[in-house]
C-alpha cells in the first residue's frame, strides 16, 4: 500500500506504483503535472482520471462525449529529496465517484 513518506528511485517508478495501485482499487490514474527545474523533474502530481472538469465547448454538436470529469480529490504528489529519491508527501485516496470493478471496466 501506498503511504506519505514512502520513496521511488525513479519517477515513473512513482507513476508505476500509483497506477498499479489504482488497478487493485478499481480507478484510473493520470499525470497530472510534472514540475521540473533544470531539466530534472522535482514534482510529480497524479490524479485520478475523473479529477477536474470538462471545458464547455465554444461550439454545440449534435453529439458530445459523456461526461466522464466529476472534481474527483484523489491524488498522490511526490517530491525529488536531496537523496535524489522521490518522495510521496501528499496522498488522498478518497474519492467522489462509484469505482468500477475491475470486470467491468473496458480493455
């Protein structure tokens, strides 16, 4: 399990082990932003794939993808430390959406 404080060599090491434990629970993950400072990444953020909102479109169509963005919370931030490790400071694992079990979910 995933906890503040734990620690990834790499950053998509990070990314890997959010995304893994988003499958055992049922919910998608993202990149959310990835701050870099001298072309080295110091700040990851994933999210869950129904964070945010959509944007309004400036043109109706007849026919519109659903809306999938619900303003979901869930999200793991990880820092680069002095060490050169990533380092997960902030994690919510709360969400504002039904999960879907994994036989349902697409491939």
């Amino acid at each position: 399990e995933l906890c503040i404080g734990m620690e990834f060599s790499f950053d998509e090491t990070a990314y890997f082990s959010y995304q893994k434990y988003g499958g055992k629970h049922s919910f998608d993950v993202r990149k959310q932003r990835r701050k870099t400072k001298n072309a080295t990444v110091v700040r990851l953020l994933y999210v869950c794939s129904k964070e945010g909102y959509r944007k309004e479109p400036t043109v109706k169509k007849s026919y519109s993808q659903p809306i999938t963005h619900c303003g979901c919370k869930a999200h793991m931030t990880s820092y680069l430390q002095r060490t050169g490790r990533y380092k997960i400071v902030s994690f919510d694992q709360n969400h504002n959406h039904d999960l879907v079990k994994t036989p349902m979910k697409h491939c």
